[in-house]
C-alpha cells in the first residue's frame, strides 16, 4: 500500500499519564478532529493510560477512566484476589533504573502493557473513523503519527513500532504508514497555530516548555517567514514531569505527616494535592515537641474518584464525572 492510498491521517499520543488522538481526512485538511468519547467518560480529549487485568493479568478488562473505577484495595476483602490498575508503564522504556521504575506484576511485560493499551486505542480509533468514513479500510488507508519523548533511547521508536503493529494499526511491521515525531516537536508546530494570538512576527524568539506526566521538554524558536520555525538551541529533557513532581511531593508528605499516614493516602483512588496538602496541615504535628495529643476534632481530607452509574448518588456528580467525599484521617478523643 502506497502512501498515496491514505485517506485519514491520525495523530496518537500515547503519554505516561493521558494520552488521546485527532484525526483529519486528506480531502478536507483543515477539518482537524479531537476525539472526545472515551469508555465511561465524555467530553474530554484524553483518557487516563491504564489497564485493568484480570486477577492473573493475561487479559484486559477495562482501560482509561473505566480502569480507575473499580474499588480500591482498602475496601476491598483481604480475601479476594484482585489486579491492580497498570499505569505509567511508558517509563519502562525509559533509562531510568531499574529500582526507579514504576510496578509491573510479575506476569505482564511492559511492552506487552503497551501493546494491549494500544489495542484498544486501536480498536475505539477504528469505530470511530469507521462512523465517520463508512467506506474507508483500516488501517490499509489510514496513517499514523505516534509523538515519542525528545530524549529516550534510540531503540523507542523500534519498541513502539512493534507495539503498534500488534495492536493492530498497521498491517506489517515496516509499514510506511506510521511516522514519529517528537513530543516537542508536536508543540512547536502547534504554537505555529496560535502565533496572532500573541502577537508574534518573524524574527520573534520564543520558548516551547512541554511539560507531561514523564518528561518535560524544553525548546527556543524563532519564527521565520512563510509559517515556518527554526531551533535556536539544542533542545533539553528529563524525566522530571508531574509524575516524579508526586512522587517528591509525596516524600515531602511522609516526613511531615508520617510515612503509615502517607502509605493510607497513596491507596487512594485519586488524591488531588491541595486536598493532601489541606489534610497535611490538619493532620500534621511536630513529633519532636509534642509526644501525643487527644484530639478536638475528627481530621481527615477531601478526596475525589470517578462517579459511578447505579451505584453513587446523582446530585452529587460534577459536571465532569467525578464525586467527591470525605476520607477519615483521625477519629475525634482518640490520642495520637
């Protein structure tokens, strides 16, 4: 199949945290569509990368925001076997060290993680473009444009070239039909859409800080006539983005609150920091100086997850699918 047989271009960025895609059909270039219907979750133009297994991780049971939505460990009976949600397995690629990277069970490898997650990206892309475009072959008509980190190995764009075609959106391994470009770079060529918004003319300097869930990415243009960048110096990496951010913050907490208090937190399904940080201060006392204290109040913080249909109550939804409740620290009069 010859690249002149694509019909639909689609752009997938698979993150450490997020990822999402947008498509456009070659006859209509300018008409750039952002998906925005995900499993469980609408209106939104990225789905959390997460898969749940079942108990022995040989298959996928939900993925995305569905993934996030079953009970969490500390509600759930000692007794029954459960899988954990599977997330940030992206870094796996990365060159952090071994003892740094995230947690995989034992029975699934990351680029197998990577590969189912792709499927199923695979498979909502397909029936997406499939209602739109009723007539079009997928994948046999349809490019792919996959962003990768700017400073990861030389061998990622292999490993996620191999995942792709296993999951399905491509129909052999060399397949012209996927292209990388480099998460930066993406950021770049997007800034080139928003550069009367700014005021910006050729010759004007500006700097591009893509920070993600994994990396944060920093680059210097200048814009040149005819919509066209240049690269004043050499861009620069690290993993260094919101995810490691937590993990320091978190560390933070620990020496603060206690790390017993700080490991009942990371069992939470979904811990915004300013409510961490209400219940730090609540919670929170100088070991050194006072040794036990009975307290006035009952402490605890304000957590949030993702509402669940038949099971929570509809008054209490946010406008984007979340419910929020009270999370328990510390019981009023009992000592600590």
């Amino acid at each position: 199949m010859a690249l002149q047989d694509i019909r639909i271009l689609v752009a997938l960025d698979f993150g450490t945290t997020y990822s999402g895609f947008a498509y456009v059909h070659k006859e209509n270039p300018d008409n750039i569509e952002t998906n925005h219907t995900w499993p469980g979750r609408e209106g939104v133009f990225k789905t959390p990368t997460a898969l749940l297994y079942n108990e022995t991780y040989t298959q996928v049971k939900s993925w995305g925001d569905l993934a996030l939505e079953e009970e969490p460990e500390y509600m759930v009976d000692d007794s029954e076997e459960r899988s954990r949600p599977i997330e940030l397995f992206k870094l796996h690629i990365s060159d952090l060290k071994d003892n740094q990277k995230p947690w995989l069970p034992s029975q699934l490898n990351y680029k197998k993680a990577i590969e189912d997650y792709l499927t199923q990206m695979q498979i909502l892309i397909k029936s997406t473009l499939e209602r739109r475009w009723p007539a079009i072959r997928f994948p046999q008509q349809v490019g792919f444009v996959l962003t990768i980190p700017a400073e990861w190995p030389n061998n990622t764009t292999g490993i996620m070239r191999e995942c792709a075609y296993k999951a399905g959106l491509l129909s052999t391994l060399n397949s012209a039909h996927l292209e990388f470009t480099t998460e930066p770079e993406a950021a770049a060529l997007y800034c080139l859409n928003v550069v009367k918004e700014h005021n910006l003319h050729p010759g004007d300097s500006f700097l591009v800080a893509d920070c993600g869930g994994g990396t944060v990415d920093i680059t210097s243009r200048k814009l040149l006539h005819d919509n066209k960048l240049s690269e004043i110096t050499e861009r620069i990496g690290d993993l260094c983005g919101s995810t490691f951010v937590d993990k320091e913050f978190l560390q933070f907490l620990g020496r603060k609150v206690g790390f017993q208090a700080l490991e009942t937190l990371k069992r939470l399904p979904a811990l915004p920091i300013a409510a961490v940080v209400r219940g730090a201060v609540a919670y929170g006392l100088n070991v050194e100086i006072v040794q036990e204290r009975v307290l006035k109040w009952t402490y605890g913080i304000e957590v949030c997850r993702s509402w669940v249909s038949g099971k929570d109550k509809k008054n209490r939804r946010t406008h984007d699918g979340l419910i929020f409740y009270f999370y328990k620290l510390a019981q009023r009069r009992t000592k600590k």
